[in-house]
C-alpha cells in the first residue's frame, strides 16, 4: 500500500497551527528541524493526518486546510489509523518514521480547536520517530515497509 504527501507543515510554537512549507528536514532520532515539536526526549517527533480526515471536517463545513490541525505530514491515500505502533514507513528518498502512537488524549481544548471549530487530531492523527533522517517534500510517496500486525 501507498500514499502520498500532500503537505509538509512546521510551526515554533506548541498548540498552534502549522504552516505549510516548500520541504521538511527531517533529523534522525530527533524530529523535524525549526519544529517546535522536535525532541529526542519523546516519541511523538512527527505527527501526520490524512487528507481524508481534513476532508470530512471541510464537509461538516469548517474552514480547514493541510496544517491547522498542528499536524507535520499531511498524507492521501493511507488508512493511517490502521497502521498498528511498530509500522515503519518510508517517506520520500530517504526518509523512514516508525509509527509510536495513535491519537492522542486532549486534556483541555488547544488553541486550534477555537481556531478551527473542533479539531480531529486526538482521534485521526498518528504521530512517529525518526528512524532515518533526510527532506520531505508535498508530492513524495509513502510507502508501508513494516507493519507490527
């Protein structure tokens, strides 16, 4: 199974919607470089959402595009919620990510979920490592290479 990106998103700050960006550098073990979620210190270094699950929320009628769910990768054509934790995935030329979570718990309601109206990254949004480092760019294909099932 293949995917695709279709946008590469970066932000300074946490809780805030990403901006889309022409590429992403990627840096092993560490995140996305000029990200404020890049850290060696935790798993969720890259955070990726499908363009399907943006499309539903643009039906229910809100105003969103690839980035203000604060997600790094949009991707298209990949069930990401079905890519159990282990899955590794390559990204480009170079790049490889291992899913380490799916969703996540919303404590209290970020900036984007009074930006955007709601926000479906905790329920649809998958975040990984960095196993292998190198560019990102919207276009690229995604590749399942591993998957832990």
């Amino acid at each position: 199974m293949s995917g695709s990106v279709i946008s590469v998103n970066i932000s300074d700050k946490k809780g805030v919607r990403k901006k889309p960006v022409e590429e992403i550098i990627l840096l092993t073990d560490f995140g996305i470089e000029g990200d404020a979620h890049a850290s060696s210190e935790w798993h969720r270094q890259v955070s990726l959402l499908a363009m399907e699950s943006i499309s539903k929320m643009q039906y229910k009628g809100f105003d969103v595009v690839p980035g203000d769910f604060a997600e790094n990768i949009t991707t298209e054509g990949i069930d990401l919620l079905k890519l159990p934790v282990g899955t590794k995935l390559t990204i480009g030329k170079d790049v490889e990510v291992e899913v380490t979570q799916i969703g996540k718990e919303c404590h209290t309601k970020c900036a984007i979920y009074y930006q955007a109206g709601d926000c479906v990254m905790p329920k649809e949004g998958i975040f990984a490592k960095v196993n292998k480092g190198g560019i990102i760019r919207k276009g690229d294909e995604i590749q399942i290479v591993v998957s832990s099932k």
